[in-house]
C-alpha cells in the first residue's frame, strides 16, 4: 500500500460532517470553534488512554480556549463506546482507516519500539491495564494532531514518530495562541 500524502500548514481540510461513537453529527470545519482532531491508536490502548483522559479531564479549559475536541480511533464503534466514553469531548470509530489515510496518519514498528514510549506505556498499563489490539486495531499505530480552523485551514500540525508523540492540553493550547 502506498503512503498517503500528508496535509501541511495551510492545507484545506474538506468539510465534512462526521458521526461521532454516540451517532451525534459533528462539523469539521466547526463555524465558531477551530478543531482539534488527534489521531490515536485503539480503544484501549494503555498510552491512548493515558493521554486522552487528560483531554477529558481539561475539557472545559480547551473549549474556552475556542476549540472543540475530536478523537479519532482505529476501532470500532462498540469497542469504543464501553471504553471511551465522557459525554463531551468527540470520539470518532474509523476502523477501516480511512480518517487515517485522508490526513496522512501512517502505521510503523516505531509506534511501540520507541524507547520514547515505554514510559508512558508503563504508566498507562499500571493504570489502565495491558489491553492488546483487537480484531480491525493495530498497535502500530502513530499519532497526529491536525488544528484546523473555522475555514477549514490546518494552522498547526504534528505527525508523531511513536505512540507518545503527540500534544498536551497545553501544548493545544499554545498552537491556538500561536496561530490567531
């Protein structure tokens, strides 16, 4: 399979309105919010969930900052629903990857052989549990964040280079400031 080309500053991100795991519609571009889509690997992957709960935990900081939050995973609605779940930040199921290849989101061995990533990893096991991928997930998985905003345009971007590269809520945060 060939690499997918991978968006830049200043590229369109088409709109589209998406479904999140709830069935809920949701707009990307947003009209009043700039959106942040990151790319994770599967539901319950110990470093994913690591990082994605604090996003939840911050939702209410990311939100005034003018951002809405959307999650996108490589597993399936179900497998997402019984893990992921907090009511107010935008899980999205793309099990057959095509969110991944639309934005240039690739697999590598570096995902998890990184030695950058096995801290992480060891504190997401001790507290989420060992949970190997299942059925259409891959534990291969690299991260991205893409910040878009409201016409459309990537403003900020990170293509990670293992499972533990990706943004904190407040490296979000200083992209959105960055960008205005």
């Amino acid at each position: 399979m060939a690499k997918s080309l991978q968006l830049q500053i200043n590229s369109r991100v088409p709109a589209k309105n998406w479904h999140d795991i709830q069935g809920e519609m949701l707009q990307v571009p947003h009209q009043t919010l700039w959106t942040h889509l990151q790319f994770r690997r599967y539901a319950q992957c110990a470093i994913c969930n690591l990082h994605v709960r604090e996003f939840f935990q911050n939702h209410e900081k990311i939100h005034q900052a003018g951002i809405q939050e959307v999650i996108i995973f490589q597993s399936t609605r179900e497998q997402l629903v019984d893990h992921l779940h907090d009511g107010k930040v935008r899980v999205i199921a793309d099990p057959t990857r095509q969110l991944y290849d639309a934005f240039g989101v690739q697999n590598s061995i570096l995902a998890v052989a990184h030695p950058a990533a096995w801290w992480s990893a060891i504190k997401g096991a001790a507290q989420f549990g060992v949970h190997l991928p299942n059925g259409v997930e891959s534990m291969f998985g690299l991260p991205a964040d893409f910040l878009v905003n409201t016409e459309g345009m990537v403003v900020a971007v990170n293509y990670g280079r293992h499972a533990d590269d990706h943004w904190s809520v407040e490296d979000l945060i200083q992209q959105r400031s960055a960008a205005r």
